[in-house]
C-alpha cells in the first residue's frame, strides 16, 4: 500500500500538468464538435506560436531567478524593424537577422540594469517595456507598415504541410530542453535560480549565466517579432500588447517556480497549450472577452498559490526529514553513551 502511494505521489508530481492537459482536451472535446476538427488545432498551434515562444524564454529567465516583462514591447520593436529591413532591402534573412539583433540589443541592456547594476527584474524590465514600445511608435510615427509582400510566408506559409511558425516553435522548444537538461549552462541556470550565493561559493560566473540568459531570451523574443508581423501582414507598433503575461502565464502554468531554480521546456510547452485550448474553447463557446480575462487571472493566481503551497510542503517535509535524522543521531549517541 504505501508503495503504491508512493508511486502515485510520484506520478502526481511529475505528470500532473499533461494530466490536466489530456482531461482539458477531452472535456474541449465533448465541450464543442468544431474543437477537434484538424483545422481548429492547426489554427490554435500556429496562434500559439508566438507566445509559447515567449514562453521558453521567460521560463530560462524565471528558472535563473529572473523575469521578463518587457517581450511584448520588445516584440513589436523588432518586428517593426524587421519588416522595415525587409521593405528597404527584400532580403528576408537580413530582416530576421535585424529582428534577432534588436531583441538580442534590447536583452543585453536589460541584463546590465539587472546583473550589473543591481536593479530588480520587475523594475528594469519595466522601463524596457516603455522604451521599447515608444521607440517602436516613435519610429512609425504610431502607423502601421503595410503591403509586407512575401514576407508574410514566415507567418502564414506552411512546409511540408506544417505551418511555418509552428517549425519555428518545435525547434526552440527542442533547444530549450536541450540547454536547460543537457548542458553546463542550463545546470549553471538551475543553481543561480535555486541559490545565488551557493552558485557564487561553487565558482559559477553568475554575471555571465544572467547575461547568456536574456541574450537567449533576446533571441527568442527576436523571432517571435518576426513571426507575428508576418502573421498578421502588418508593421503593428502597438502590437503584442500583454504577450508578456501571457508567456508568463504558460511558464507558471507549466511548473515554472516563481521562485526560480524549477521549471521544464515540456511544462511550459504543456502550459501554453492549457493556456491555448482554454482560451479556444472559451471563443468557440462565446464567452465574452471580459469573461476570458476573469478566467485568465484566476488561472494565474491559481498557479501562483499551488507554486507557494508546494513550496512550503516540501520544506516541511525536508524539515521532517532533517529532525528524523537527528532524533536517530542521538538515539544513538544515546546507546552509545550508556555502552
């Protein structure tokens, strides 16, 4: 019996989120008959291509004990610079690149605020978010940048038959996974997340994991520009609004800790698309926009309270563990003594 718990505690731990992600698809199955059909899942794939995206970065950021809150912005900024490349020169690789450079530049400063000058994430992030949006509206002088030609491939054409973005996604996703599982960086990440001090008393370069991170980050977030301009046929400075939270949301979801130190590629994947199918089941159902939003925060704190419970349940046990082990120690000292 308790071995059999103790499997089930095991499975509840790792497996819970696809758990949740396999009852929601079933339960958006049943919901509604046009949920299943293949181009509804291909449309919330290629929807969630961008933010998922998003997502991979903001876990490796969360897991180093960081966050992100200016991606939205620094998506438009990107993109928008991306498609202005691309209407100056026609060279759709040129443009990608200027994209990635952009969100690359825009993660270095946010990592010299942060690492350098000791400014806490939320805080330099968020005046990253105001710079990167009003330098995007400032650019475009707040106008849309239209006729983008064949750029707009990278967003709505398909290879193989699978959509562009949705390639674009399964590859970050398998290098996410790679670095944070198979690599010296990832497990560097890991313990700057867990303890900043001991990762300093371990010899970990903590300055240079924080600037690898946003600069993978930037790089995410780079492509994601360049994937939703594409996608929606438009320069748009004011576009990605919230994308952020919305990333941010897929990674708590997923088991990212707030915390940092814990997180998965796979949650966060997982989490966008919990994310993802909710909200397609909610539009498919007709619920109101203002609805939607409820549901999301809700869902967010949610998250945030299991994230904190699971926390304190482990220390506890941890705690247990400590004193059983010290309550032994004396038994025996105690035979011993009397010996």
């Amino acid at each position: 019996m308790d071995a059999t718990l103790h499997i089930w505690q095991l499975i509840k731990r790792k497996y819970s989120i696809y758990l949740v992600l396999l009852v929601l698809f079933l339960i958006c199955t049943f919901a509604n008959p046009n949920f299943l059909s293949v181009t509804n899942l291909t449309n919330v794939s290629t929807q969630l291509a961008v933010t998922t995206i998003l997502a991979f970065g903001a876990t490796i950021l969360i897991i180093c004990g960081m966050l992100d809150l200016s991606a939205g912005s620094v998506l438009a900024l990107s993109g928008v610079f991306a498609v202005s490349a691309y209407k100056s020169t026609g060279s759709m690789l040129l443009a990608v690149l200027v994209g990635i450079l952009t969100g690359v530049v825009c993660n270095v400063i946010n990592a010299v605020m942060i690492s350098t000058f000791k400014a806490p994430p939320f805080i330099a992030t968020l005046a990253m978010m105001a710079m990167a949006r009003g330098v995007a509206l400032h650019y475009t002088k707040g106008q849309n940048i239209l006729q983008l030609g064949d750029f707009v491939v990278l967003g709505q054409g398909k290879l193989l038959g699978i959509p562009i973005p949705v390639l674009f996604l399964a590859a970050i996703g398998v290098l996410t996974w790679y670095l944070l599982s198979h690599t010296r960086f990832g497990r560097s990440v890991y313990a700057v997340g867990g303890n900043e001090e001991a990762a300093i008393a371990s010899g970990i370069n903590v300055h240079k994991i924080k600037y690898t991170a946003f600069i993978i980050n930037g790089i995410f977030v780079g492509i994601a520009g360049v994937l939703f301009m594409a996608r929606v046929n438009a320069g748009l400075p004011n576009g990605a609004v919230n994308y952020e939270f919305t990333a941010l949301t897929a990674a708590i979801i997923g088991g990212t800790s707030f915390s940092g130190g814990v997180g998965t590629a796979g949650g966060t994947l997982v989490g966008a698309f919990i994310v993802g199918f909710l909200d397609n089941i909610m539009n498919l159902s007709g619920v109101n926009s203002y609805m939607q939003q409820i549901i999301r925060g809700a869902i967010i704190a949610l998250a945030v309270i299991y994230d904190i419970q699971t926390k304190k349940r482990k220390t506890r046990s941890l705690l247990g563990r400590v004193e059983d082990n010290r309550q032994t120690i004396r038994q025996k000292q105690s035979k011993d003594t009397s010996v």
